[in-house]
C-alpha cells in the first residue's frame, strides 16, 4: 500500500514540507510506503472551464497536473499540505486541484474515487480551519473516506524549526498517519473478503435552483 504525499507550498523543505515528512516516517513504521510531490513554486493555471478534460480523458493544459493525476492512478491514499495564505491554501496549490480533481472526473479508471485522503496545513498563527475546511471540499466531491486525526490537521510555526517545536501538532501528525494506516489496512482486507465498493447509480442528476 502506497501514500502519495502532497506538498503545495513553494517552499520545498518548508513549514509544510516538515509536517508532510514527520506523517511519511510514521506511515513507513506502519509498513504503509510513502512518496512526497512537491507541486512547484512556478505559477500554475487555473481551471478555465473549457471542459475539455471531459473528451480528452486529461487537462487541456499539459504541466504537473497531467503527470500528477496519472501519478495518481498507482496509489492507495493522499495527503495534501499546504502553508496558510489569507486563511485559505495558497494559490498555486488551490489552481493545482481545482484542475486535478476536475479532470479526474473525466478520467478511466477513476484515479481518487474511494481512496482515503487528508489534508494538513501549516500556519504561523491562524487561518488553518478555514484553510482545512476549504482543502476537504475536493475529497468530498470525489467520494473520498476523509482520515482525521485527534484534533484539527494543522501544525504551527514560522520556520521548520519551530515546526518541531510543536509537540501537539506534530503528535497530530502522526496520529493522521496511524489512522490512515488503519483505514488503507480495512479498506484492503474488505476487497478481499470481496466487499465490493458502493454502487453507482448510473445518471448523475445536476440541478441547480432555476427553474423556466
């Protein structure tokens, strides 16, 4: 079993990037294999609405996203991270999964569907509830189990130092990742005792609040 580890700060051995490896060590104590994707600290586009993902099976533009999504396909569980700005993720990360998690939908196989997932942030001081709630928003749309931990996933500091200074968020930490172990270790002994996933009804109803 495999976790793939989100870094979506510009900074690659950041505040983030702290938090992200002291879940990696933990989830290798669980026998659980682990690798970190740092997404960059160039600019990343946006989702333009083009719909195009949904004919091409892929974002029409091909950068990160593109590599990461089939990334994607060959791991069990995900853990996104990233550091606060303005109580929200920071931009380029918010760009990466808007896109990603969009144009996976188009995707065959489903590359996230079913797979437990978390996010985590890193903040100075505040803004991180706000940030979480907004992180968790892209796995609730694509029917991920959502891993929580003992308290909110969020560690404090304004340097990687400090970061280890943070005996309760970093015991948070991994916490997230002995509970993910736990989830992926279920999820697993259900399919071979030939639990099956949730059926799908076939038609998706979309609606919206006009009505002619």
């Amino acid at each position: 079993m495999k976790v793939l580890l989100v870094n979506g700060s510009p900074h690659i051995k950041g505040c983030t990037y702290t938090a992200l490896h002291e879940i990696a060590e933990a989830l290798t104590q669980e026998g659980i294999e682990t690798e970190v994707y740092w997404i960059g600290n160039q600019p990343i586009s946006g989702c333009i609405g083009c719909y195009q993902c949904g004919k091409k099976q892929r974002c029409v533009f091909d950068d990160q996203v593109n590599e990461f999504t089939a990334l994607a396909e060959g791991f069990d569980g995900f853990i996104f991270g990233s550091p606060v700005f303005y109580s929200g993720m920071n931009g380029s990360l918010m760009s990466f999964m808007d896109r990603v998690f969009f144009s996976a939908s188009a995707r065959s196989p489903h590359p996230f569907r079913f797979k437990p997932a978390a996010a985590i942030v890193s903040a100075r001081r505040a803004g991180t509830t706000s940030a979480l709630d907004q992180m968790n928003k892209y796995f609730l749309h694509q029917q991920m189990p959502i891993v929580s931990s003992r308290y909110w996933n969020m560690v404090h500091g304004n340097t990687p130092e400090e970061v280890m200074q943070d005996a309760e968020g970093l015991q948070i930490m991994r916490q997230l990742a002995r509970n993910m172990a736990w989830l992926l270790k279920l999820k697993e002994n259900g399919e071979k005792a030939g639990i099956p996933l949730p059926m799908q009804e076939e038609k998706r109803i979309s609606t919206n609040f006009i009505r002619n």
